[in-house]
C-alpha cells in the first residue's frame, strides 16, 4: 500500500472517532492549529498544481489530522476517497459525506459545488444533486452554464419536464438555439411524446425558415419517426436553400442509406466529399464511414481508389488523406501502394514519428528489409531518441543476415535504454542471442541467453528461444522442457512458444506429447516452419504419409528450401 493511502485511511479512523463521540465532548480546534492547518492545506494545493499527487495526499491528510473542522480541508479529503483506486461504497459514502460538510457551510463556492453535485448524480443520488445545482442557481442565477448543468441533471434523473422548463428559462434570458431544441427533443423522445417534439422542432424553424442546419435537424427527426417523405420534404428545401452546402449531401446520403437505396447513397456520398465547403475532417470521417461499409460488403469495385483520387487532387497536401489512404490499401494487402501513400504523407510532414514508425513496419512486411533500414535511418534523423527504430535496424539487419550490423545495433540500443529498465534491456541481449546464434557463436549465444534471464527471469522470448536453441543441439533437454513449458504458460496462446515446445518433446524423443503440442501449434498457424516440425513429428510417429503431407503444404510455402525438397522429394531424410 502507498504512503499516502495509508496516511488517508489514519485520517479516516481519527475521523470515524471523532464522529463518534457526544457534540460535549469535542475539543475546539486552537487558532494556532486552525492557521497550521491552512498553512498546510496551502502547501498541499501547490504540490497538486506540480503535480506532486503523493505530497499532495500526505500534507492533505495531516491538514485534516490537524484540524478536521475546516470543511475545505474535508471537502479534498472526499475527493480523495472517490478518487482512490478500488474504492469501497463505504469509503464513497464518507468521502460524499466530507463534502458535504463544505457545501453546507459554503454553497455558494462554485467548484467545490459543482463538484458534489457531479459525485452526486454519478453515485446514483440524483436528488442531493438536483439539490446542490439549486442552490448554486440561487446565487448565480444569470449563469449560463450552471442553467445547461441543472437542465441536463433534471434530464438525467428522469425529470423532463423541468428539464424542458429550465431549458425554456434559458431560451428567455440567452435566446433560443438549436442546441436547446435538441436538447428538449430528446427530452420528448424520451417521454414518447411525438407531437411535441415535433412542435418544438417547428417552432425553432419558423424563426429562420431558409436556414439549412433547422431543415436538416427538420428532416432527422421525421426520419426518427419513420416519415420519410416528409424528411426528404425538408432536405429538398435545405437544398433549394443553399445548394452548395456539402452537409446537406451527407444527410441526404445518410437518409438514402437508411431507406436502402444504395444508388442514390453512392451519389450523394460521392457530392459530399468533392464539395468545397465541407472541410477535410468531415470527408475523412465521412469516407472512413464508407470504407468500413465496403470493406464488409467485400466490395472489390475501384470506387474507393477514385473517391481517393479526387480528394487528393482537391487536397494534394492534405497529409490526413495520404495516411487513411495508406491504412485502407493495407486493409486490401497492397502493401507498395500502402508505402507509396504513406511517403506522401511524410513528405507533408517528415517529423511524424508514428508515420515513419509506420514506414518501417510496412517495409518490413514487404520484406522490404533493405528500404526499411533506409527509412528508420531517415526517422531517427526527425526522432534521435526513438528506441524503437533502433529495434526495428537491428531485426532488419538480422533478417538480411548482415549479423554484425545488428549486434553494432543491438549494442547501440542497449546503450540507450535506461540502466533500471530490466525488461527493456533483456529482450535487447536475448536479440543478440539470437543473432550470435545465427552467427554459430555458441559460447556469446549462451552467455547472452544466460545474462537475458538472469536480468528478468520472466522473460518468455528468452525462455522460448533458449528452449529451442538447445533443442536443436540435443543439449540440456531437461531444462529445454522447464524454459520452454514456462513460456507457454505466460503466453498459452504463442503458436512459436507451442512449437518450441513440440521440439523440445521431439528432441527428447516423447513423440507422442511432441505430436499433441505440434497440432495445437498448426492450429493456430499454419507457419512454413510448424508445418515442417509437424511432418517431423509425424513421421517418427510412423504416419510417413501424413508427414509428407505436411512437408509438401510447407515446402508450398518455401518453395526454395532444399531440405524441405529432400524430405519430399526422397522420402529418406530420416533414414539416411
């Protein structure tokens, strides 16, 4: 437990004792204590403004040692305890009860009663919470925003009705907005009143009858009630009204998608993302929408690319564009057309770290290892600190097989990873393993493998791999099974930690629980390499067909393995 949690539950129990005892029998706080505790409580603010939370919480706490009658001093105490982790309906009663002291002896203090109504209302006391707005209305009656909270508060207690009539007090004293008639039509949805809010949406378009946003508001809500001719009624007039207006061919598109005529939805979609007055964000969120729509139908048209197209020729610098163009043509698997859009994007804006971080892992995916290398070198340029491009050099390097490069790398890395971060700096040196590995270095393997899990003996990448490097040699294999069965058990669902596992059994020569491992593996991934193991495994399980079997699906995916080409071609690896 913290400090400070353990300083607020004293203060608690010193309080539960003093709420306990006879009003006879309490001491009066000193002057003297009364000023040391506000001089603490002072202290305590400027620690919070630093955001000095756990000296804020211990000098808050003695303040209210100190002098439990100052009711701003409780009123953060309450705070507190509705603030605290895992906290109990107990401790929410007490801290709401702190509070309340404050706004009993204060109620006029604007945030401090705001505040207790806000806990009110969410703690499912909506009456003290209606009470406390009150009140603050009283001494602020020309406040706009206290009017709004206490209409919304009436709204969320179930009262619509002087929900509607506060929001009628504001439309007298401020004047009448559509942001108060939505607000009181949903007030009548809720009611399943219909005529009103319908009257109350006219009402509000009788002002300015030309006005387009009240003849689209107009058309929502007959749409709501399932007029549809009279919400194209209103469109229609929106349209008439201001015929450029780009919002009202997304509405349009809106009411054709709810009726179903996907033609016209098309059209209209299409008219919304080339008008000029709807600006960028609002065709992007529109287009993302659409996106998703096809993207579930499947759709394989090339309206998507030449809706792109005519957004980037209206906004060829406009790097939001480039970069949901990029993330679609990934969603299809285009994996060069992603980078091509993505390089536009950074030639907007070249210092956009998760754009280039994005760069990198594409050209990885491409196995573009040679390009990715080019565009963390030219990231880290923009972003010198960025740990994880150094990681992404290295794997790149080790997958080129350029394997002293990525020890240069993984050494450079390890250079800039914080001393105290164990984790970090463990997964860093099982990379080096690996890489030494593959450079056949067994004493600088082991040592790395050795040093990893010394460092954070939890770490599954270094007890998977240190597993299946000692697999492969027939090395160890009693501490191969304990390493890699830990592993499995942090990540039960790592089809590679499932495999090593499968190899670990194979190398002990327990084929029967190698082939239970092994299947489970394949079921999660049909990776060329399990696929490979699984016709090893079979095979000395005496299924030499089914094992052929699985050699030929993984030598489908590695056409160029010559091993995979022996044991499928000659059907004799094993016997030679």
């Amino acid at each position: 437990m913290k400090r400070h949690i353990a300083i607020i539950a004293i203060a608690l129990l010193a309080l539960t004792a003093i709420a306990g005892k006879k009003e006879a029998d309490k001491k009066s706080v000193s002057l003297t204590d009364q000023r040391k505790a506000e001089y603490i409580f002072v202290e305590a603010q400027k620690q919070k403004l630093n955001d000095n939370f756990d000296a804020f919480y211990d000098l808050l706490a003695y303040a209210h040692e100190i002098d439990p009658d100052n009711t701003a001093i409780s009123f953060y105490m309450g705070m507190c305890l509705l603030r605290m982790n895992n906290t109990t309906k107990e401790r929410c009663d007490q801290g709401l009860a702190l509070m309340k002291t404050h706004f009993d002896a204060q109620p006029e203090d604007l945030y401090e009663t705001t505040f207790y109504s806000d806990a009110n209302m969410q703690l499912g006391h909506p009456e003290e919470a209606l009470r406390a707005l009150k009140v603050l209305n009283e001494y602020n009656p020309n406040r706009l925003e206290l009017q709004v909270r206490l209409a919304e508060a009436y709204s969320q207690s179930g009262d619509y009705i002087h929900s509607n009539a506060t929001y009628d007090s504001i439309a007298a004293i401020f004047g009448n907005a559509i942001q108060i008639t939505s607000s009181k039509i949903e007030n009548y949805i809720a009611m399943n009143d219909s005529a009103g809010a319908l009257h109350e949406m006219h009402g509000l378009l009788s002002t300015a009858p030309q006005n387009a946003t009240y003849n689209i508001a107009m058309s929502g809500l007959f749409q709501h009630y399932g007029m549809n001719d009279s919400a194209l009624y209103y469109l229609d007039r929106a349209q008439l009204y201001e015929p450029d207006n780009g919002y009202i061919y997304l509405a349009r598109a809106q009411y054709y998608n709810s009726t179903g005529d996907s033609v016209a939805y098309e059209q209209q979609i299409y008219s919304a993302l080339t008008a000029e007055q709807l600006d960028v964000d609002t065709k992007l969120d529109v287009l993302l929408g659409y996106i998703r729509q096809q993207l579930a139908q499947e759709d394989t048209t090339q309206r998507i690319d030449n809706l792109f197209t005519v957004l980037i020729e209206q906004h060829p610098h406009e790097g939001k564009i480039h970069q949901l163009y990029s993330e679609y043509l990934y969603a299809k698997k285009d994996m060069k057309g992603a980078i091509e859009q993505l390089g536009y994007c950074l030639d907007v804006n070249p210092t956009d770290a998760d754009s280039w971080r994005n760069m990198v892992i594409l050209n990885i995916m491409d196995d573009n290892y040679a390009d990715a290398i080019k565009a963390s070198e030219k990231a880290l340029e923009y972003n010198p600190d960025n740990l994880d491009l150094y990681r992404y050099v290295a794997g790149c390097y080790h997958q080129m097989k350029s394997y002293s490069k990525a020890i240069s790398t993984y050494r450079k890395l390890l250079e800039l990873t914080d001393s105290t971060d164990l984790q970090e700096r463990s997964e860093i040196i099982t990379g080096m393993g690996d890489t030494y590995s593959e450079l056949g270095d067994t004493a600088k393997t082991v040592e790395c493998y050795e040093l990893a899990l010394e460092i954070d003996p939890n770490n599954s990448s270094a007890l998977n791999n240190y597993a299946y490097y000692l697999a492969q040699r027939a090395q160890d294999l009693e501490r191969a099974e304990r390493m890699a069965a830990l592993a499995v058990k942090y990540e039960p669902e790592n089809a590679n930690f499932i495999d090593t596992y499968a190899w670990v059994y194979f190398a002990m020569k327990d084929y029967d629980k190698a082939l239970l491992y092994i299947k489970s593996a394949v079921e999660k991934g049909e990776d060329e390499h399990f696929l490979e193991h699984y016709g090893d495994i079979l095979w000395f399980n005496d299924e030499k067909e089914a094992a052929v079997e699985q050699w030929s699906k993984a030598l489908d995916m590695d056409p160029d393995n010559e091993l995979l080409q022996r044991k499928v071609k000659d059907k004799t690896y094993y016997e030679e």
